[in-house]
C-alpha cells in the first residue's frame, strides 16, 4: 500500500463537503485511517453504486482494489460525489506513479547507475536541469515507526521551486537544493538545522544531516551524495554530538578515518597508554577538550569549568610534565588532539569489521 498516495488523498477527501469513505476491496478502511471493516454488498463493476443498509458504495474504476462508501442523504449527489472522488483518484495515481519514475531517475543518477547515454535520456525525458549548481543533503532518520523517512520529510521540509526530495530507503532521504548563488556552506548548514528544530518541535523525531558540496551540473550530483553519505558516517564516529556533518569541514575527520585501524591504534597508544592511564582520566580529558574548545583561552574555558585558572594552568602543567606536550601551543595541541581522535577512528573500523 502506497501510504504516500493515501495521504495525498486524505487531504483531498477531508476537503469534500460529504463524507466520503476509502475501503480495500476486503472491507478495511483506509480513509479515514481507523481500524474499522465494513460488510460489502455484491459488487459487479466498478463505477457502479450499489445500495445497502442505508450506505452507497462503488468500485473505484481508476483502482478497483479500492471501495467508496457514503452515507445515502441525496442518492443522486453522492453518485456525483462518487464521480468527483474517482476522477481525483485516477489523477493522484497518475501523478504518483509520474513522480515515482522521476524519483526512480533520481535514485540512479544519486547512485551513480546510469550510463552517460542513459543519464542523458532521464534527463531529456524528464526535463532535469543539467546545468545547474546543487547540493545534497542526505537526511537519515531511525525513529519512523510505520512511515517512510521521505513521507514524513515530504510533510515537514520547506522547498524552493528548483529543490526535489527524493526517497532513498526506509529512513533515507535525499534533498537535492539549489545552490545558484550560494558562496559557502554556512547557508545549508543553517537550513538543515532549521529543519532538526521543526521536526523536533512538531513531531520530536530526531534527524541526521549530511551534506555534500556543490555540484555544478548533473554529472556532479552523484558525487554531492556521496560526500553527504559519507559526512554522516564519518560524523557518526568522530563527533557524535552533533548531527548535522557539513562533509567540506571534516577535513581531519576524512583524513583519519582514512588510516588503517592498526595504524591509529599504533599512533593513539604512543600517548595513551598503561603509562599515563591515570593521568588522562575522565575528569582530564574533559577538562582538556572544554580548553580546545575554547580555542586554547584559559580563562574562558577555567570559567566553562568553574574551577580557577590557576586549576587549569596546574592540570596543563602535569599533562607537560608527564608526556612533553604543552597543550597552550597550538602545534602540541594539534599533536595531542590527532592522538586522541584516532582511537575513535580505530574503534569504528573495527566495529564496522564485525557487523559486516
């Protein structure tokens, strides 16, 4: 069941001034969406009303898997109201299985799939811009419960005239946005964040953002998506505390996920060892990541921890005292934050090794 379709159509049916039912040819309602089976009278034909128990119902002739049913007030406005609702049947079902082909072309050009004679036909066929500059966020949401991640993404995200949502799996989405004119990527970093805050304030299901640069023409955007898939996984290992991951600005987190697990367990163990396991306790490293992230200033991060700076000068002092990196310098706190990264990046290889 295309449940999809039965949105768009449950929009066009609450708009009816009657009340209109959508059953399957079992008796089950579908519009409104409420767990109710209905007894059918015999039914030959479709688009021909049948009467029973007070009700009029119809086969569907644009889908004879679907029943209409209404309450009979005026036997002859509900034929008409019958009428109306199997012409915007016939019109959704032409209109989805169209925009499914589209969505189908998407998918193989994101993919990579399509030979250039292939790409050039999908392109003619249905009429994709070639030439122009877009972007692709790939958004990837695990709480969908009975709805595909596109469903609900196609309800909630805000779209230009030249933007196209594709569905890529269950809880897989592309946004192809048009990039004309955009200088960096601040401006879709923005966006996908606007769109993280409306999802959670309307229906609290959270969303992972990845996303790729910008490609200029059509041969580019597979290109887009795969750096949007791999901004997400590469975020994944390396900061998991956000959820939006611009693929342009990970560009350590590219190079160490590139490093073999054996290697960056070599290289994080020439710091982190059995030697300085007491020194890099929970409380350190917390109190040395709150300092880069303060861009190395001591009193901003010494007011962060609420302790005093001569506190955080002293717990500096032990870290360059026992393992001869001065973490105040910018190039030993280079030095020591590679370190540190590349367990995580040998951590995530290996998992990624067992699960496979």
């Amino acid at each position: 069941m295309n449940n999809q379709l039965l949105s768009q159509l449950q929009q066009v049916f609450a708009r009816l001034h009657d009340p209109i039912t959508l059953m399957d040819s079992e008796g089950n309602c579908l519009i409104p969406n409420e767990d109710i089976r209905f007894a059918l009278p015999s039914m030959d034909s479709p688009g021909t009303p049948v009467f029973q128990d007070g009700r009029l119902y119809m086969i569907c002739t644009s889908a004879p898997q679907w029943v209409l049913m209404t309450t009979v007030n005026d036997a002859e406005a509900a034929k008409d109201a019958f009428v109306l609702c199997d012409a915007m049947i016939g019109s959704a079902i032409a209109a989805n299985e169209a925009g499914n082909d589209v969505n189908n072309a998407y998918q193989r050009i994101l993919q990579n799939d399509l030979s250039l004679a292939e790409l050039d036909a999908a392109v003619d066929e249905h009429h994709i811009p070639a030439a122009q500059a877009r972007c692709v966020l790939l958004m990837h949401m695990v709480q969908v419960q009975q709805r595909s991640a596109f469903e609900i993404l196609d309800e909630m995200v805000p779209r230009g005239p030249e933007d196209v949502l594709v569905p890529m799996d269950k809880h897989t989405a592309a946004l192809i946005k048009d990039a004309d004119g955009l200088d960096d990527m601040e401006e879709m970093e923005q966006f996908a964040c606007a769109v993280q805050e409306t999802l959670m304030e309307e229906i609290a299901l959270p969303v992972t953002v990845g996303i790729g640069d910008i490609a200029r023409n059509i041969t580019e955007l597979h290109a887009s998506y795969r750096q949007a898939r791999q901004a997400i996984e590469i975020g994944r290992a390396f900061s998991t505390e956000k959820s939006v991951h611009v693929y342009q600005s990970m560009i350590l987190e590219r190079f160490l996920s590139d490093l073999s697990p054996e290697m960056a367990e070599h290289y994080h163990g020439l710091l982190f060892n059995r030697s300085t396991a007491r020194l890099f306790g929970e409380e350190m490293l917390y109190t040395i990541e709150m300092f880069f992230k303060k861009d190395l200033n001591l009193s901003d991060a010494a007011r962060q921890l609420y302790i005093h700076r001569n506190t955080l000068v002293y717990r500096l002092d032990k870290v360059q005292k026992q393992v001869g990196l001065d973490l105040r310098k910018f190039e030993d706190a280079v030095t020591f934050k590679m370190l540190l990264e590349m367990r995580k990046c040998g951590n995530n290889k290996t998992k990624g090794k067992k699960t496979r």
